[in-house]
C-alpha cells in the first residue's frame, strides 16, 4: 500500500516556510496532497484558484505531489480521499498550542482515524508568516527571503507596489 498525506492550510500566499514543509513531505510520503482551504468566513489577498496555481508552479518538479483546494471539514475531506495523515508545520511555540487543538479535534471527529505528523520548520523559515509577508510587501518591503520572485512579483502586484 502506498503512504499518502494531506498538508493542508490557507497558503495565502505560500512561502518558502510551506515550500520547505512540502519538499520534505513530499520526502517522506509516496503522495503528497497539498490543499487549499476554501475559507468562505476569511478575507484572503489571493482567490482559491490564485493559490492553488502559485502552488502548481512551486510544485511542478515534484512527481508525488498534487494541488487541490477543499472546503468544509478536513476530516471529511481526507476520508473522501482515503487519506489518514495530515501533515502541519511547526515554527514556535506559539504554533503549538493551536496545532494541539486542530490535531486532537480532527483525531475526535474522525473517530480516531485522522492523525497529524507535524515537522519542525527549518530554522531559516521560522520566523516567516504568510502575513508578515504580506504586511511587508504592502509597504514595499523586501520579500526575496521570504517567497519565491513569481510570488513576490504577484504580491506586489496586489497591493500596487513598484519596485
Ligand atoms: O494555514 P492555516 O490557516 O493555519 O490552516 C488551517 C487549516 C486549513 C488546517 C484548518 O483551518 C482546517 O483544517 N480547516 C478546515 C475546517 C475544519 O476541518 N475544522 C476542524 C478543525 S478545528
């Protein structure tokens, strides 16, 4: 049987922290699902579908890995796809309590056959956030660390900024 996971998340947009999080999934697992979340109560900077083709063009040498987008609840989601693992990262201490919680509820909810494999971001991603990204480039801050140049290139684009 192959090993299959699902690395889910908002991804808006993705930066090398998540990048770093798939290559080494992707490392581990035989088929890496990358998903976007379809949040309808959330104001993203990115649609769903501007997300999922950032993450197609990151992931396009990566033979095991898919990109798709889901809506409702992970765990039905997952069963949909006969998935079992879902796989999160880990930055900080801060992250951990919220990840606990997300992790033990979709455990519960899914009649305990839903687990989360978390990995430890690689040291010079963890202090990147997807926000802070964005706050940055708002006021026309340097992003070249954070995400790859077509991402920068859009998130710049979204909020007018020349540079
Ligand atoms: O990148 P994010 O925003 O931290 O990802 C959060 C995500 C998408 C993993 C989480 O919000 C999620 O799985 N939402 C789907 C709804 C769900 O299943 N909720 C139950 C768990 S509390």
């Amino acid at each position: 049987m192959s090993s299959k996971a699902i690395y889910p998340g908002s991804f808006d947009p993705m930066t090398y922290g998540h990048m770093d999080i798939i290559r080494r999934s992707a490392e581990i697992f035989d088929e890496l699902t990358v998903s976007v979340l379809n949040n309808v109560n959330k104001t993203a900077l990115f649609s769903v579908e501007e997300r999922v083709n950032i993450l197609k063009e990151a992931t396009k040498d990566m033979k095991n890995v898919k990109v798709e987008s889901f809506q409702g609840l992970l765990i039905d989601y997952a069963r949909s796809k006969d998935i079992h693992v879902v796989i999160r990262g880990l930055r900080a201490i801060t992250d951990f309590e919220y990840e606990l919680q997300i992790a033990q509820t979709n455990r519960k909810l899914s009649g305990e056959t839903l687990d989360t494999m978390f990995l430890t971001t690689s040291l010079e991603y963890a202090y990147l956030s997807s926000s802070s990204v964005k706050e940055i480039a708002s006021f026309g801050g340097n992003i070249e660390a954070c995400v790859p140049d077509f991402v920068a290139k859009q998130i710049y684009d979204k909020y007018k900024v020349t540079r």
